[in-house]
C-alpha cells in the first residue's frame, strides 16, 4: 500500500549515511523514490535510487519519497509547498557543527571565513586561548563552554581549510580518527591487559616513554613549541630535562635577568608548580590591586595621575 502523500527525507551533507528511522518504511511504501541533484551520489548510489525528475513533472507524483540535501533544492520545495511530509534525522551537534563550517566555507558562503587560511587564522586560536583561559580562571561555567565553542571553531576551521587543499590529505574525521589511536595507544593499561597504572606520577612517566617510542624522538626536548611564551617555555624545558636527568646546576646560570627569569621558572615546574599559571595569578592580584588604589584615590578626591610614590603608598589596599 502506498503513503497518502509526498514526503520529502532531508539528507545531512555531513552525515549523508544517516537516514531518519521513518524513512524505511515511506520508501518502501512509495510508488517511487527519487534522489535529488544535491544528495551525494555515493549516497544515491548506495540506496539504488533513480535522479529526480523536474520539479514540476515530480510534483504530479502524489505517494512519492524524495532524498534531498535541503527544502530549499526545487524538487524539495515543490513537494513540500504541495502539502509532503519532511522528515529529517537528529544529526549530533558536533556533526551539524562540521556542516555549518562547510557550508560557510563553500560558494554562497560567507566571504570572510571563506578567505581564511591556516597562517591568518593563528592569531585567532591564540586569542581564543587565552579567552578559554581567563574562563578557567574566573570559574564561570558559562563563560566556559562558549570559549571552549570558540576554541572548537580553530579546529574546524582548519580541518575544513586542510581537506580543501588536498582532499587526500585529512579533515575532521581523521584527525579524530588520529585523536583515538593516539589516547588508545597511550593508555595501554586501560584499553589492553598490559600492566595496570596506579599513580599519577606512574603515568605521567609511563606517557612520556610511549610517546618518546611512538615519535621516535632523538632528543628529550624534541616536541616542546618553542612558540609558547617564554616562562612557560623555560618551566617546560626544565621539566623535561629534569626528567632526563639533567642537573639543576647545568641550567643558564649568568647574572642577567633572563638566566634568572629561566632558572626561576625551570625550578617551579620540576617543583610540580606551573610557573605561567602562577605568574598570571600574581599578575592578576596585582592589577586588582592597582585599579582598587585607584578607586580609593578617587573616592578621596584625588586623581590616580598625580599620585607620587606616597600617594601610591597611602592608597594601597592592605
């Protein structure tokens, strides 16, 4: 028996593999089902489905099923104007993620994001970060998830920009394919019946020996970005050589403020401190610090310019 109507099923460009569950049974109920020109073919193909008909022609058809990418291609938007059914599948947020950037990215898209490339989006992944990193800081759940949103953005961003220039090369599902290899192999004791990690320091050891085989690094500081800032830089530089058994007393030891900036930092993350955190936390107290002598000045009558190291002192908050 065939369905009392046309239904039109919308097919995610994302997830073209993925139909709604009441697809099925209207497909094999209709009189014919006919694939749009904007669903993959590999999709069309792989249901065995004849190319849509003009949209005027397809309309006649009462109990037909069209596949479409959108209710906006013709054929969809005939059908639907005529009264059909749209069904459509619950694609995950992530995925729907993915289709908007490609969307954005394609013609007809938005000219800027468009633009983009790998080396003017750096910027924009560094801000982003340390907005991602304010968020932490403040403790403000709201704030985030949308800069961790913000973050994700980069990874699309690029994803999309790199499978662009070389459709061979890798997008979003490779680097998460990537992603599962690389926390599945690193973690032996959990995902296989190698011998099982009780500590934190245990791991933290046992990664790095996995990673320095599975890179096969010849150097111990091979991996470190250089292009951190420079006390994170010195603080990661001096954890890894304290792993490797580098003495403390080979460190810079010149008298300039540089060496001891290096030695400062170097010495808190083998400490188990992380120096960029506790230099932005110290830096953080102080501006608050300022700006509350400030207040105080103002509230007193007197403009925070003019004040001289006494004035500065006089306001200072205890």
């Amino acid at each position: 028996m065939t369905s009392s109507r046309a239904t039109v099923v919308l097919i995610s460009q994302a997830l073209p593999q993925v139909l709604p569950a009441r697809a099925w049974p209207a497909m094999r109920s209709a009189s014919a089902v006919y694939a749009a020109a904007d669903v993959p073919e590999a999709t069309r193909a792989a249901l065995d489905v004849k190319v849509a008909p003009e949209p005027a022609e397809l309309a006649r058809h009462p109990h037909v099923v069209l596949l479409a990418g959108s209710v906006a291609e013709p054929g969809a938007a005939a059908l639907v104007e005529r009264g059909a059914e749209v069904l459509e599948a619950a694609v995950p947020p992530l995925v729907r993620a993915v289709d908007v950037m490609d969307r954005l990215r394609s013609p007809g898209g938005c000219p800027w994001d468009a633009a983009q490339t790998h080396d003017s989006l750096r910027q924009y992944l560094i801000e982003e970060t340390y907005e991602l990193l304010d968020a932490i800081e403040s403790g403000d759940p709201v704030a985030l998830r949308e800069e961790l949103g913000d973050v994700l953005l980069q990874v699309l961003f690029h994803a999309r920009i790199a499978r662009e220039y070389d459709h061979d090369a890798f997008g979003i599902d490779e680097i998460a394919e990537e992603l599962v290899a690389k926390l599945v192999g690193r973690h032996p004791h959990v995902f296989t019946d190698e011998e099982q990690v009780h500590t934190v320091e245990h791991q933290q050891a046992r990664w790095e020996e996995l990673k320095q085989a599975e890179k096969r690094r010849q150097s111990i500081i091979d991996g470190v970005a250089f292009g951190q800032p420079a006390v994170a830089l010195a603080g990661k530089l001096g954890q890894r050589t304290g792993r490797g058994g580098v003495p403390f007393d080979l460190l810079p030891s010149g008298t300039d403020e540089g060496a001891k900036l290096f030695r400062v930092a170097a010495a808190a993350r083998r400490a188990g401190v992380d120096p960029e955190g506790a230099l932005r936390a110290v830096a953080k107290e102080f501006a608050d610090r300022v700006r509350a002598a400030e207040r105080a000045a103002r509230e007193a009558g007197w403009d925070p310019v003019t004040l001289d190291a006494d004035g500065w002192r006089r306001f200072w908050p205890a």
